[in-house]
C-alpha cells in the first residue's frame, strides 16, 4: 500500500538543490505520516498478515508537480503512461491528500479514473463570528481558484447571518519572477487598507503556507515604524492556515500577528511520537529523503559533501536538537495538520482490517473530535462593527449606499420591537422599552368584571319595571284609560320593550357562534318593533282626529285591524334586512389582536358594518317620523297630552342613538359592546318612563281622574282617548244614540263623538 501527502520543504525544481522557498514545517507531516504506518506494522491486532508502506512526493504547490507526482503512485516506475494499467502496478490503496485544497483537487482528478479513495478535510468560520457578534469584517484571500470559491461560499452565507464585509482583497500568486513588483506594490495598498479600515476583524483564508506571506505585509508598507507594530486587528485564520515561516524569514518578529486566532484541528499527545523524533538523525535516513535539506533549512547549516569538499557555512553535526526550533519553524507535539495525517492512516488501516474480517463492520474506529471554543466575556474580544448596536426600542435603517451592517437607529413604530428591520409582536405586545415582547392576556366583556355587573344590574331591574308596568296595566284592564290607549297595542309595545332589556344580555360574555349570529338580529327586530308600536299609536292620533269631519272616509278604516296592519308592516322590513344580512355576511366570533395593546379581544365581528348601519339607519327612519308625527300633534286637545309625551320620548330616543355612532366608533377592545348596551337601555328606559309612568301615576296614586267623567272634560279631549273611541266601535254606537247635553265642540263637531 502506498501513502501521498504532498508537502514542501524547498523550492525551486525538483532535481535542483536551489532553496529559495522552504516551509520545513510540513516536514512533521511526512514524520506522522511515517509514525503511524510503523505503528500499525508494529500491531499485531491489525492487518496482521499485511505491511503497510508508504511513498511521499513534493507538490512543489504547481499543477505540474502534482500530476506527475500523482502518476507515479499510480504507474510502475519510470513508465508515466495516462488512462492505461501501466506495467506492474504498486498495490496502491489510498492517497492522503496535500493540506492546501488546489493539491487535493489535481490528485482526485486522476484518482478518479482509477476509483482510488482520497482522503481530507475542510472547516468554517461563521460561528465563530456570531459567538462574539463580530459584524463588520475584512477578508484576505489567495487569489486563485480555492479563494474564488471561498468567497462564492462565505460572503452570501455571511450575509444571510448579518454578518457584511468591509473590504475583500487577494493576495496575487506568484507565477513568473516579473511579478514579484506588482505583488509588492498590491502587498503595501493591502496592509495599508487593512490598518486604515474600521473592521476590527480580518478573516484570513489560504493555503498552509500563506501566513509565510502575511509576514511580508509590514515590510511592504511605505509607512515608517510598521514592521514592529501589531495589525490592530483580530486576525482569524482557517483551519488549514498554519503559523509558518520560509528560511529567510527566520529572524523575522511575530507581532504582526499578536491578538491572531486560528481554528484549532483537534490533536492529542500520541505516546511514543517524541521518542520517534529523537530517534531521527540525518546521518542515518533509512530512506528518509527528506531528513538532510529539513534539517540544513532548520538548523541553518551545511553538511560535508565528499564530491564538492568543505562548503561555507556552519557545518552540520547531526547533534542538534529539534526541541531548540521555533515553533513557526517545527513542534515536537503533533499539531493539528500532522494529526490529521497520523487519523487517516489510521482510519485507512482499520478499513483494510474490516474488508479483511469478512463482514465484521466498523471495527476500531478511531474517534475524531471538532474545534472547541470556550465562551468568554464580551469585553475580553475587541467590536468590530461598523455601526453601533441600536438602543432598546429603536430599530435598524439601512444606510443608503453602504452595506447593510452600516445603518442608523430609529425608533419602533407602534407594536414593534427592536431588530434589524423591526419585528411584529403578532399574538404579543412590545414590551415598555420596545425591546422584547411580552404575551397578551385572552379578554372579552364579562359578567364577572364591575362594568358588566352594572349593566347586567340596570338590565335585570329595567326588565322587573317593565314588568310591574304591564302587570299594573293588566290589573286595571277595564278601567277607561287603558281602553282609551288600545290595550293590545299597548301590551305589545311593553312586551317589545320587556324583550329589548333583556336581548341586552346576549352581549356580555365570552362570544360565541350562536350569540354572535342572532344578537344584532334580535336587538334589530325587537326594537323595530317598540319604536313601530310608537309610530302606530302616533299615527292612530292623528286619524281620529282626522276621522270625526263629517263624511270622512278615514273613519271605517279605524280600528283594531289598521293598527296591526301598520305594526306588522313596520317590523317586516326589519326583519327582511336582518334575513339578508344573516344570508350574506352574517355575524361570526373574531379576535382582536391590534385594538388593545396588552390583550387579545374575543369579540363578534358583525360581518357587514353595512348591513348593520341599514338596521341602524331604518330605526333612526321609524323614530324620525314618529318624532315628526308627535310634534305635530302636540296641539291636540288632550287629558293627559301623550303626544307630547311622545315627542319628548322621541327627543330622548334620538340624542342616545345620535351620541352611539361616534361613540362606537372611537371605542376600542371589549368596551365597544358596552356602547350598545349603554344605548339600548337608556333608550329603552326611555320610552318607557314617557309613556308608560304618567299613566301608572294616575291608576296608581290618582285613581279618581282614572274615570270616564273625568275623561269629558269642557277645556281638553285626550288624544289618546279620541282614537280608542272609533276602536271601541260599542262606545261609538251610544254616542251617536245618546249625545251627551251643553258640550264643547272641536271645529264645529261635537265632541260625544270622538270619546265616550
């Protein structure tokens, strides 16, 4: 079995001895690599019939390297021969990818004609950002196809999450030695934009060797006195970034870097690794290629060469020791990259081991664990936005022409609280501050709070007076002024208003489906029919008065049968525009979640207002003309003057329901019920005591003025008496038999026939 992991420990060409550029740490890489292929030839408990071995190949970081490199794992030696089984294959059984992504992606290209497994890895840096609220960054990529698609990547992932870019640079490849000026030139404009920005957060992605460049950074700059200068700047370098520096960087300080924070590849000390590294000396490779320019770079000296005699610098013993190195340079524990490497020999060992064990599955798997982060205080990290968060009870507004992490904070409108674009509470309220939202509390008009109490209160008592009011009228049915009021007429108008009292009640409580539906209707009809028992007596007046000229043909059309008529009209088309309004948009129990701040209102959603104001409108039509039809007969000759009883129970009538509209209007929540309820009671009770109190005091506490005598009177005729007589049609009949003697006539007719 044979093992690839491209790495870089010099520069150049191969075949050539130039050490222009090296990066000796990835020479730990090779070493864990090696460690854990011993390891696994050293356990007796896996592969025991099978030695693994392993080659490694530089990747130079070209295409070209790779490739070739790439064949030669693939083909027999010496024998590079594309898309073909080339001679006597090398058992190859996977290939453990270069830590930089572009090596990767030129590997798999030809692994995958072979169906040859590839093993690697790739980490993000979103959460990181969000955990310290680090909005406002600046990004430093490669400028190649892995930084292309990094971008691609982050920058609208970043931005879903609220998190925008300051600035976006990339560090230009070097691909010919011309360009080395025009990546000078580019290399000082970026850490001077890096200095100058107001992003105090630089989220850095490359290859493994790129921090070596971001080391060139300060000595790019034209600014004096930048080179020992910390960036300033919270620098988060991905997981493949490493802290590394080529061999001419040696001697170079660390401060640009001070406040840095990487992604951490979990790694643990593996027993036995140090005593491995202490164990290897460059006079006695043991197939180690790499050993002596790794260690010539590191320890910045020469070994002997026996064709070319002494060379100049300092000489090589072999005794130095790996421990002294800095750490940019090499680490004796295995850092996260070399831990990697060392896992996927392993996982690639236990595979082999469980294919070999015939059917037994997923056998000594070994754990791998991801990058920890302890959570710390907001003031330990320092902000990196480029506006300040907004106040309780303020939101975001995006400045125009600048990314959306630049804005400005302007107060909450009504219902909403802070957040980037400001957020609906819905089923909630804002809270004082405009910060949070708090529940809302269920309500609706009950019996059980004082307001319903009362009004349940005047209800009760109203309907236990309307009905001592008939019981009175029941009581003296055969006196004469209850017969000169048409008794029928009146026991349906104290009916009507007995059943508007109590229809009140279908409006206090928790709304429901049926209440809902028939409250207005039955509130509609029940009325229309206490205001047409007004108009009927009304106009029943003014007919009989009309009725006594001589020839008058009125007078046979009076009685009992005109009155129903007129009554049974009025109350029909009532009833039809409640019908149409239950048939088209009928009534239905709702919520109300904006009225009220703090609650959420059960209430009955009328459907139509339309329909409802037409109920409305045709009351204020029946009361309209009753009021104008008692005015003008106000003048009557009258015992008790009911007309004008009338017209002041009319007055009433209209300035309750005349202060409803505006009132019902501008009442929000649960209390707009009680509008209604206020104006059906108080109109009600009206009626009630114009019309109804004046008679009950007479039978009551003036019984000898409730007398037929009494009732022909020389100065007034009762009004109300006149009618009832044509409708008592036996008083009618003895008037024109007996005319009474020394009476007052009324336009020149005598009164014995209008009442007797």
């Amino acid at each position: 079995m044979l093992l690839f992991s491209g790495t870089m420990i010099r520069g150049g060409t191969p075949k050539s001895n130039e050490e222009l550029v090296s990066c000796v740490k990835n020479y730990q890489h090779i070493l864990a690599l090696a460690f854990a292929v011993q390891e696994i030839n050293d356990n007796p408990h896996i592969l025991p019939n099978l030695t693994l071995g392993f080659r490694v190949y530089d990747s130079y970081f070209t295409a070209k390297w790779t490739y070739q490199a790439t064949l030669r794992l693939i083909c027999a030696s010496g024998r590079l021969v594309h898309n073909y089984q080339c001679g006597i294959q090398q058992h190859l059984t996977a290939v453990i990818g270069g830590l930089d992504a572009q090596t990767s992606l030129h590997i798999a290209t030809l692994l995958d004609i072979y169906k040859i497994p590839q093993v690697g890895s790739y980490a993000g840096i979103l959460s990181l950002l969000q955990h310290f609220g680090w909005t406002w960054i600046g990004t430093v990529v490669v400028d190649n196809d892995n930084g292309e698609r990094f971008l691609q990547m982050v920058v609208p992932l970043f931005s879903e999450n609220g998190v925008c870019f300051a600035f976006i640079k990339k560090i230009p490849e070097l691909a010919h030695i011309s360009d080395l000026k025009d990546i000078f030139e580019k290399g000082a404009k970026m850490h001077d934009t890096i200095e100058d920005s107001t992003a105090n957060v630089l989220v850095a992605n490359g290859e493994s060797y790129s921090m070596a460049f971001f080391r060139w950074l300060p000595y790019l700059s034209e600014r004096e006195q930048v080179t020992n200068t910390p960036i300033g700047k919270v620098m988060i370098a991905t997981a493949q970034v490493e802290l590394t520096s080529f061999v001419y960087q040696r001697n170079w300080n660390t401060d640009f870097f001070h406040g840095a924070l990487s992604f951490r590849i979990q790694s643990n000390d593996v027993p036995g690794f140090q005593q491995f590294l202490h164990a290897k000396k460059p006079s006695n490779p043991k197939g180690d290629g790499f050993i002596q320019s790794f260690w010539q770079q590191a320890f910045g000296c020469v070994f002997p060469d026996q064709f070319l005699g002494n060379l100049d610098g300092n000489i090589c013993t072999g005794d130095e020791k790996l421990e002294f190195l800095p750490r940019p340079f090499f680490e004796m524990h295995l850092t996260g990259h070399s831990y990697n490497v060392y896992n996927a020999v392993h996982a690639v060992a236990h595979a082999l081991h469980a294919m070999s064990s015939l059917g037994v599955k997923d056998r000594g798997m070994v754990t791998r664990g991801g990058p920890i982060f302890q959570s710390q205080v907001q003031w330990q990290v320092p902000l990196s936005v480029c506006s300040e968060s907004c106040n309780p009870g303020s939101r975001k507004k995006v400045k125009e022409g600048e990314p959306f992490c630049c804005y400005d904070c302007i107060p909450c409108p009504e219902g909403m609280v802070s957040g980037e674009k400001g957020r609906h509470c819905n089923a909630k309220y804002p809270s004082k501050h405009q910060n949070y939202c708090i529940p809302k509390s269920v309500n609706f008009f009950s019996y059980e709070e004082p307001l319903g109490i009362i009004l349940t209160g005047f209800a009760i008592l109203f309907c236990l007076i309307t009905t001592l009011v008939l019981g009175i009228f029941l009581m003296h049915h055969e006196t004469p002024i209850i017969k000169a009021n048409n008794r029928h007429l009146t026991y349906s108008f104290l009916t009507s208003l007995l059943l508007c009292f109590l229809c009140t009640l279908l409006f206090i409580g928790q709304p429901h489906r049926l209440t809902c539906l028939i409250r207005q209707a039955a509130f509609g009809i029940i009325f229309s029919l206490a205001v047409s028992c007004v108009l009927t007596k009304t106009v029943m007046v003014v007919l009989a008065f009309r009725a006594t000229k001589p020839g008058s043909k009125i007078r046979k059309w009076m009685g009992k049968g005109l009155a129903s008529t007129l009554l049974l009209f009025c109350c029909l088309i009532q009833a039809g525009i409640c019908i149409a309004w239950l048939t088209t948009a009928s009534p239905f129990p709702d919520i109300d979640l904006h009225s009220v701040a703090e609650e959420i209102i059960l209430e009955c959603n009328e459907g139509s207002l339309t329909m409802f104001y037409c109920v409305l409108g045709y009351l204020g039509f029946l009361a309209s003309v009753s009021f104008v039809v008692a005015f003008l007969a106000r003048k009557l000759p009258d015992s008790f003057n009911e007309a004008k009883f009338i017209t002041f129970s009319m007055l009433i009538f209209w300035s309750v329901w005349l202060s409803f509209v505006p009132s019902y209007l501008s009442t929000k929540g649960k209390y707009l019920v009680t509008v209604e309820i206020f104006s059906i009671l108080a109109s009600s009770f009206g009626l009630l005591a114009c019309i109804f109190f004046p008679k009950c005091y007479i039978m009551l506490l003036q019984p000898e003025l409730n007398k037929k005598e009494h009732l022909i009177r020389r100065t007034k005729v009762n009004c109300c008496c006149t009618y009832i007589v044509f409708a008592e049609n036996n008083f009618l009949q003895k008037a024109k038999k007996k005319p009474l003697k020394k009476q007052k006539t009324v336009n020149d007719r005598p009164i014995s026939t209008l009442y007797t």
